[in-house]
C-alpha cells in the first residue's frame, strides 16, 4: 500500500562545510520511492561515527550533507513496493541494512547485506542514485543511508527495524547503533567465556556497551584502556574491574596488560578508531586463544602492521559493523530484552538537548565528556 507522497518542508540540520557548525534551517524531503520509507525522526543521538565524516580529516569530505544515523522515530510514508512497514510504526532506521534476500541475509554467518551494507561514501539512494533532501532545488546529500539529523528522511525499508510500540523511544534510539555495536561485538564476535579476561580500549558509549556484554557474559576481569583517565569512573558502573590509561606508562600498553594478566588478555575489543590501539588489542591477547575483534571506525590511510608471529601463535583478529546483529531481525529482539529490563540503556543517556542545540552534542563528544547526547527533533 503506497501512500501518494508530498514534498514535506522540515528543519534539518545541514553540515556545509567540515568542521563548521551545523546549520538548521528548512530543508525539503522528496517522498519515498519505491522500498523506500519517509520517517518522522523523534530523537537522535550522535555518534563518534558522525563526527568522522563532519571533521572529514580522516574520511571522504561529502558536503553539504545531513548526518546521524543513531536515533527512533515512526514511519509517515512507505513507497511502492514496501509490504512489512506501514504509516504509524515504530521503527528505528540502522546505517546497515538487511535486504532478506542475497546470500549474507540467508546465512546465519554474515550481517553484511550485499544490498545495503554500510557505505559511508554512498550519498544518493540506491533505487535512483538521487537525493530527497534539497534546499532551493540543490541536493544536500545523504549519509549512511539514514540521514537523522533531520525531522524527516527517507531511508531504504531494508534498513529499518519495526519495534514495540511500547518501546521508549528516547532511550531505545540508542540501540540503533553505540549499544547493539559494542554489545554485540562482545557477545556475538569475541563471545568471552565465564571467568575470562577482557580488555576494552575505548570506553565511549561504544566501548561500555562492550564491556556490559562483557560483564553479562561471566568475564571476570574487565580492564578498560582509555587515553581520557576522566572516563575510569563511569566506566565502574559498566562493569570495568581495572583500568589502563597508556599515558601513564613507560612501556608499550601490549606490556602492561600482559603483566596484568600473566601473559594476555583472553579477549580484547578495540572501540577507539585509533589504528595504534587496534593494533594493541590484537598484541594484547593471550598466546593459544586470545580473540581481538575491531570495531572502531579507522581513518581512511590506515594500515594495521603487526608481526605475523601473532597469527602463528594462535591469536585470533576479527572486526565487526554493528555488532554482527542483522538489523531488521534481531534489532527487535533487543528492544524486547530492554523492555524485560535486561539491559539498562538509561546509564549511557548522559546528555539531551533540543534540535536547535544540536552543535553542543558535537561540542561534548569533542571535548571527551559523556556518553549519548540526545536530541529531541520536537523542540
Ligand atoms: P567516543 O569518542 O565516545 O569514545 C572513544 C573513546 O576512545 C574515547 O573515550 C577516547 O578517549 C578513547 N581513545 C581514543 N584513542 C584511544 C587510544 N589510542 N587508546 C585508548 N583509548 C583511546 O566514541 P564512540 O561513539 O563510543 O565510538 C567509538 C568508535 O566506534 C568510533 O571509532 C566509532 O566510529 C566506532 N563505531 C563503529 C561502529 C561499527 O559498527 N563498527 C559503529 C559505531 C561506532
Ligand atoms: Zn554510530
């Protein structure tokens, strides 16, 4: 059931240039075409993800764009062709997708939807290779095929996952990206046995949502290694037993924790996007078992360089985007978890402001301070 679309004028948030502050301002939003859905962002979260691609120092500068690509809202229009979403759904949109139909969605191994997998050089919609957000007839384009910095965007329907109505929406915008990623990278990737060892570098909200998968799966010592020592605090409510700040040491942060833990970590997750603490997770790990697994999202020249002796000598190197969840089938599930009271997404809510605010999340997670800011699109 297709609903015939109009051009809605909202308030979007364009980012013009790099690094220059965000502009709210009325943007016009084309309606969905075909699979596509028109959503009505309620909130928004940032991401360090976001901030990337705005400094665009270490990514592809794409501008003028609208960002985000954390956040909750509820479908306005479907395009021709969409069946599972309808007008009034709560859904949370995720920068991967999950078309059900090629050869990842069919197998339980993989999240990376040949579709709709992240690409965050991608700024036009896949259907037509066209924008819908203009202002006065020039394109501003998309990004991660969400765009949530805006009060309404078209989306992809493969990458938008129908939640409980009851759901909370200022709190569960959260799972579509900083938890479910870090969580899931711990559960679903590195999977760390009752009574292991497990190093966390990078403790933002991606990282403390990987050590709560750490604390849920039995890991008895959580070692969290952060640059910023103001993060050690927090971190305690999330389960970290120890810290490491790399600044305060002589010797290489791999040495330090081997001593710690005679000989290695049996897991390490690296949420930092830093190539020289993906590199550490990976030398940090225990000889024989030890399992590293990335996540942060690294600068566009990086290149990992280690000794291959790491590999001859069992240590395992994975990485993973979102966790390894497929979006549209197990984001659900999460919500359901939440709503049971199984995972306590309040404590990574450290911050909220209204739209026109919203350069002061950016100002925040610049200066290191907080987890999730939220942004509410009504105010
Ligand atoms: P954040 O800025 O809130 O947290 C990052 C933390 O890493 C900070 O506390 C910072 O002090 C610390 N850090 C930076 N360099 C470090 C180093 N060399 N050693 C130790 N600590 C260091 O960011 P966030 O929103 O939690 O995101 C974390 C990372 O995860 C980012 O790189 C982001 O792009 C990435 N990310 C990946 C995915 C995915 O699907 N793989 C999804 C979302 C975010
Ligand atoms: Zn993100």
């Amino acid at each position: 059931m297709a609903t015939a679309g109009k051009v809605i004028k909202c308030r979007a948030a364009v980012a013009w240039e790099a690094g220059k502050p965000l502009v709210v301002q009325e943007v016009e939003v084309a309606p969905p075409q075909a699979m596509e859905v028109r959503l009505k962002i309620l909130y928004t979260s940032l991401c360090h993800t976001d901030v990337y691609f705005w400094e665009a120092k270490g990514q592809t500068p794409v501008f003028p764009r609208i960002l985000g690509h954390e956040a909750a809202g509820i479908v306005e229009s479907v395009g021709e062709g969409v069946t599972e979403l309808a007008p009034g759904d709560h859904v949370l949109p995720v920068f991967t997708g999950e078309c059900k139909e090629c050869a990842h969605c069919k197998s339980e191994e993989s999240n990376m939807c040949e579709l709709l997998r992240i690409n965050p050089d991608r700024k036009v919609m896949i259907g037509d290779g066209q924008s819908r957000f203009s202002v006065n007839g020039q394109p501003i384009y998309h990004f991660l095929g969400t765009s949530t910095f805006s009060e309404y965007t078209v989306v992809h329907s493969g990458c938008v996952a129908k939640i409980n109505p009851e759901a909370p929406l200022d709190k569960v915008c959260v799972l579509s990206c900083g938890f479910c990623t870090g969580f899931g990278a711990t559960v679903n990737v590195a999977k760390p046995k009752k009574g292991s060892t497990v190093a966390i570098f990078g403790l933002g909200a991606v990282g403390l949502s990987a050590a709560e998968g750490a604390r849920v799966a039995g890991a008895s010592r959580i070692i969290g290694v952060d640059l910023n020592s103001n993060r050690f605090e927090t971190a305690k409510k999330f389960g970290c037993t120890e810290f490491v700040n790399p600044l305060e040491h002589t010797k290489p942060v791999q040495e330090v924790l081997a001593e710690m833990t005679n000989g290695g970590v049996d897991r390490a997750v690296e949420c930092t996007g830093n190539i020289n603490a993906m590199i550490q997770a990976l030398e940090s790990v225990h000889d024989g078992w030890g399992v590293a697994v990335l996540v942060g999202v690294p600068h566009k020249d990086a290149e990992f360089k280690t000794h291959p002796i790491h590999f001859l000598n069992e240590k395992t190197l994975k990485g993973t985007f979102y966790g390894h969840y497929k979006p549209r089938t197990d984001l659900p599930v999460v919500v359901e978890q939440y709503l049971k009271g199984e995972l306590e997404l309040e404590k990574f809510i450290t911050h909220s402001v209204s739209f026109s605010e919203i350069n002061k999340a950016f100002d925040l997670m610049l200066a290191g301070e907080g987890l999730r800011c939220i942004i509410r699109m009504d105010e």
